[in-house]
C-alpha cells in the first residue's frame, strides 16, 4: 500500500494508513515459543471471557500454569489487537488525522441484505506463529463478503478487503466497525466517504455494538481454527478459504430459519452484482 516513489512524503502516507512512520521501516522479528503459548492461551480465554482484562486473564494463566505479569499480558493483548469488550466511558484520543463516527445502529431492525455490513479483525494461531483475519460481513443475512489474512495490524489490508466487497457486491447504506485505527484512518474512511456510505462505529470496547461478527469469530475459531494447526500462511488461507465458503453456502443458520448466507443473502441480491 505504501509507495516509496510517490510525490506524497512518506510521513503523510503513514498518516493515512494508520501507520506509525517508524512503522514502515519495520521488519518482524520471531515471536519465541513461550510468547506463542502464551498467545494462543490468551486467545481462547478472551474469546470464553470477552470481559476479562489484563489482570483478571493474569491470574487465569497463573491458573493454567503460566508464570506471567500483567504488564506482559498487556503487551501481547496489544500485539493481539484485543481488549476487555465491556461498556465504558469512552476517554480515548484517537490518533492525529483519525476520525470517530457514532454508532448508528442501536434499536435499528436490520432485515434486508446490503442494508449494513461489518468489519472486524482477529486473530488466528498457526501450529509457530499467528496472522490476522479480517472480514466483511453483510448484518442481515451473516454472509461473509469478503475476507483476508495478513501478518500486520495495518490500515493497508483492511482497504482491500473492503475494496474487494465494494467491488463484487456494491455498497451497503451503513458500515460498521469499531474503533482501531485500522478503520479510523483516513485511508480507510475516505473510501467510504468516496461511495457515499453512512459511517457506524461501535462503543469504545462495547462487543455488543458488533456482536455478529463476534458471533463469526466463536464459530470460525471452534470449527475450523481450533480444530487444525496451521503449518504456514498458504495453509491458512487455503484452509480458511474452504471453511468460509461451508459457512457461506452450507452451514445452516437457526437465526435465518435454517437457511444458509448464501440462500438468506440471495435470495434479494441479484447474483449478477457479484461480477
């Protein structure tokens, strides 16, 4: 995403993506085997205990056997790109050039498809290290319209996932993320704006503002994640890509009547829009 030859300085690129400038100079470095325990620990637990934070998920380690401090906890929820989700008053800044949008969507019936979509990001354990996956999903009918993995927390990845949507399934009237500066940076909102979309963000650490999409991340990780041990970034995807399309087209859902998201989303979309 970042073009070293542009007339546009590097800084104001960075800015946009929601990138810090050292950032770009950046090469990832191994995450040792007791750190990867660690995280692959952390995960299961947050997604069991959304509400737990760093201390509360301390002591549950020190239950599990893990000799760890809380400031260590932190880091790695931090590197994870996760959080306590519980309702808070919201104190954060975002960071210069970043935008926050109120959450539009309270007490609003979604009932048509391409009426809001959503977008979030997790993170998933290989058998020696971690990426990240990103989706977008269509609210109504729980469709999955456009996913991808990446091996950053960068605005970068997040735009073509949402270009990639835009692009086969057209727009919807609201999108909803939360508030990580993968999705308030000006890159990132400016293609919203650009196709004229209303802008939802959740509350700051609020899971119920997106909890479809929560929902996703507790199906994906015990039915598919969980049960494999990704050797590298190719097998995930491959593995991930064949999951997703059993969600979409195969897997039955009680809160569309035992239809699939393929058939709930179908059956309004022109198939045509997907081209």
């Amino acid at each position: 995403m970042m073009d070293w030859a542009h007339a546009l300085p590097l800084k104001r690129q960075a800015e946009m993506l929601g990138v810090s400038r050292s950032g770009l100079y950046y090469r990832p470095r191994p995450v040792s085997d007791a750190d990867l325990a660690l995280m692959h620990r952390i995960d299961a637990l947050h997604l069991e205990h959304p509400f737990a934070g760093s201390r509360m998920l301390r002591d549950m380690l020190h239950e599990d056997g893990f000799v760890v401090g809380r400031d260590k906890v932190r880091t790695l929820m931090r590197r994870m790109g996760i959080e306590a989700i519980y309702r808070r008053p919201n104190t954060s800044k975002p960071a210069p050039g970043h935008m926050v949008f109120p959450y539009l969507l309270r007490n609003r019936p979604i009932t048509r498809p391409n009426e809001v979509w959503a977008m979030d990001i997790t993170y998933i354990r290989m058998a020696r290290g971690f990426v990240y996956l990103a989706v977008v999903l269509d609210w109504a009918t729980r469709r999955v319209l456009a996913w991808r993995l990446s091996i950053t927390l960068t605005a970068d990845f997040c735009i073509e996932v949402l270009e990639e949507a835009l692009a086969r399934f057209g727009k919807p009237l609201i999108f909803n993320t939360d508030q990580g500066s993968q999705f308030t940076s000006e890159a990132f909102i400016g293609v919203l704006l650009a196709h004229r979309i209303e802008i939802s963000m959740d509350g700051k650490g609020a899971w119920r503002d997106n909890v479809f999409v929560e929902r996703l991340w507790r199906t994906i990780k015990y039915e598919e994640v969980y049960m494999k041990a990704y050797d590298n970034v190719p097998e995930a995807r491959a593995s991930l890509g064949h999951y997703l399309d059993f969600y979409n087209s195969r897997r039955p859902h009680s809160s569309l009547g035992g239809r699939t998201p393929d058939a709930a989303y179908g059956a309004t979309i022109p198939e045509a829009m997907a081209a």
